[in-house]
C-alpha cells in the first residue's frame, strides 16, 4: 500500500466512529483501529497541566546564560 493512500481521522465522539466504521465497510475498505493511545493518558494530563499553569503565568523562566547553573551543572 502507498502512504498517499493511508488516511488518518480523528472523530470526537463514539457517533462519529460508528459512522467512519460504518462508511469504511460499506466500501469494503480494509481498516483498523489500535487498541493502544500513542500517549500515556498520565503523560498527556501532565502536558494540559504545563500548558494551563504556563497560560496563567505561574512558571519560572531561565535565561540561556543561567541555564547550567540552574541544572546544577
């Protein structure tokens, strides 16, 4: 199979899937959906975390110049 002719979707809720299964085999189109998240869902939690404390301003920056003797370095 070409890699033009793989398509990645991202449906957002359970109906949107039962509709995309339902399109893919009424064309008899081979599929599959992995049973794994390509993230960990601790990991992905973490990041939403970062980013919402980071939107609020509670982070601290570091300048290039004290970058190692803040990593202890």
């Amino acid at each position: 199979m070409a890699s033009e002719n793989i398509f990645i979707a991202h449906p957002e809720n359970a109906e949107q899937v039962n509709a995309l299964k339902a399109f893919v085999k009424a064309l008899k189109i081979k599929f599959e959906i992995p049973n794994e998240r390509p993230y960990n869902e601790d990991f992905i939690n973490k990041i939403k975390k970062s980013r919402e404390e980071i939107k609020e301003g509670n982070f601290k920056k570091i300048n290039k110049e004290d970058l190692q003797n803040f990593l202890g370095l």
